[in-house]
C-alpha cells in the first residue's frame, strides 16, 4: 500500500475502533449494563413508532430472523422488549418496546448527540459541512462498492 492508503486505512480503522469503544462504555453503564451494544442497535431498530414486525428489523439490521430471533429472546427476558403475534396474521411476529426498552432507545439517541457535538467541538460552521459532505461521500461509496456477499469476493480478486 502506499502512503496515502496506509494513512486513511489507519485512519479508518482507529476511528470505527474509537467510536465503537467509547459507544460501549457509554451505552453499557448504569440501568443497561445488563445488555450489549448490538442489543441496543436492535432497540435502535425497532424504534418508538409501535409494532415493527421481525422481518423489518432483520432487514433493517441486514440480519437473517434466525439471528434476530436469538437477540430478541434475551431482550424479551430482559424486559426491554415485547414480542407478540399479529391478529391479524397469527405467523407474524411484532415487535413494541416496553418503558424500559424507551429508556434505553432515549440513552442510545442521547449518546450519539453527546458524540456529535464533542467531535465537531471547535470546529467552524464550514468545516462542519465540509465533514457532512465527505462523511455522505464516504457512505455512498461504501454503500456502492461493498455490497454484502460480493464483497469478500471482490476483495480476495483485488
């Protein structure tokens, strides 16, 4: 690799490292040490608009239900989720947040605006939407070149 590749995928690694950790040790404190950080994605998920069903948040997660399934079980027990079957439909499975589950949601949601307003502390107004215009480019670009299951391929071909 070159210099320039060395540097952004030393700077690309750390960064989602950094993040990661520092999420980690905020979400998972208090009244929520008793869940993980993915569990707290998939609260994220689910959301605060009433019943999701399964198969929207394992799509939203990029997850199989299977997967799903075995995250929700332990939020069930845990008390932060409710799972019950559609009237309508008695195959489908829908999801609802209990009060505790909305507590968490608020934490994740008060997290990552404590985490944007310390990462772009100091910065100007400019600089800010320079960061928004490069961070949406870097996300496009992600979203175009890696799709999940070709991108192991493409990567071993490069």
């Amino acid at each position: 690799m070159s210099s320039r590749e060395d540097t952004l995928n030393h700077l690309l690694v750390w960064l989602m490292k950094d993040i990661m950790e520092i999420e980690e040790k905020f979400l998972i404190s208090g009244e929520f040490k008793d869940i993980t950080n993915n569990d707290m994605h998939v609260i994220e998920a689910i959301g605060l608009d009433g019943h999701k069903k399964m198969t929207d948040i394992a799509k939203t997660l990029s997850v199989t239900t299977g997967t799903l399934t075995k995250s929700m079980d332990g939020l069930v027990r845990k008390q932060y989720v409710n799972r019950n079957r559609s009237e309508e439909d008695k195959r489908v499975v829908l999801i609802s947040l209990t009060e505790k589950g909305v507590r968490a949601f608020h934490h994740h949601e008060n997290f990552h605006k404590i985490l944007i307003k310390r990462a772009t502390r100091g910065m100007s107004e400019e600089e800010i939407c320079f960061l928004i215009n490069i961070l949406a480019k870097l996300k496009d670009s992600f979203r175009l070149n890696f799709k999940i299951g070709e991108m192991v391929n493409d990567m071993l071909q490069d």
